[in-house]
C-alpha cells in the first residue's frame, strides 16, 4: 500500500484566512487574498509573527473545503500520514493535536507526526503548500496552491487547486 503524506498548514487548515482575520481583529486592515498572491506570508500579513505564536491560533483553524471528504477517502486507500512542522511554534504541538483529534477523528495517533524539519520524512506521494518540504522528498511530490506559492513553476512538483483535484488524481 501507498504510503501517503499530507501537510496540515495551508493544505488541510486554512492558514490564509486565519491570518486575514487575526490582521482585522488586531489591525482593522482588511485584506483580500488575491492581493497577495506571489506575496511572502510575512510581506503579507505585518503581525502574522505575533498570530501564529498566539495561543488558540492554530486551535481555531478553518478547514479547507473539501479536505475532511478528501482524507477519509485518501485514509480508506493508502497509508495516510498527517507530518506538521510545529517546533518553530511550540504551542502549536499540543493545538495541532486538538484539531486533528475534532475534524479528522479517523486519523489515528500513530498516523500523525509532528516534527522540526520533513527532510527526514519518506514515503511515496507528499502533498504540501511549501516547497521547501516538498524539495527533499524523493517520491511524488504535489503542491497544494496557496497565494505564496503562485510563483513556483517546477516540473518536480504536481500542482493542484483544491481537495476535489487530488481525489481525482489519487
């Protein structure tokens, strides 16, 4: 059986419009998505920093649409892995859990890895919106599209648009 490994951030939880809603709440800045598409998450949101160390930011994530359909299937066919990093966020170890443990019930404790780095993580198909993960992952690498990666065009990486594409390649 296929071994499957699968981000969180930006691909099962939506970062984006956690981080638009936190800049409104603290900043009253509204932020469209699409303007900033091909810009950095730091360029984009000026207190992102101080969000993603906030207790409950992780906890409180939107799931993507599509995502919890998307995993039960992926989960019933292969040897599924949620693999987060988190150390850079220490309090989003313990938040990552609690969220996965609400929306995906299914994935068990023994599928879910939280790590510093996923240079050390091998399997046959990633899918991951960084691709910084995805460079040193030899097997099939698919990139799931966030407005910071817009930008990136490597015939290593599969691009996918939604939760409804990798289910249909998959």
């Amino acid at each position: 059986m296929k071994k499957v490994i699968v981000d969180m951030d930006g691909v099962m939880a939506d970062v984006y419009h956690q981080l638009i809603a936190f800049e409104k709440r603290d900043s009253g800045k509204d932020i469209n998505i699409h303007d900033v598409v091909g810009v950095s998450e730091l360029e984009a949101f000026p207190n992102g920093k101080k969000h993603v160390n906030e207790i409950g930011f992780f906890r409180t994530l939107p799931l993507m649409k599509g995502s919890r359909e998307a995993m039960e299937y992926l989960n019933n066919k292969y040897d599924l892995y949620i693999v987060s990093a988190g150390m850079e966020f220490p309090n989003s170890l313990r938040e990552k859990y609690d969220w996965l443990a609400e929306y995906f019930p299914f994935i068990t404790l023994e599928q879910i890895v939280l790590c510093g780095s996923k240079k050390v993580v091998s399997g046959d198909i990633m899918i991951d919106d960084y691709p910084k993960n995805l460079k040193h992952f030899s097997g099939e690498k698919i990139i799931f599209t966030q407005p910071h990666n817009h930008h990136v065009e490597d015939e290593d990486y599969k691009r996918v648009n939604s939760w409804e594409e990798i289910m249909n390649i998959l």
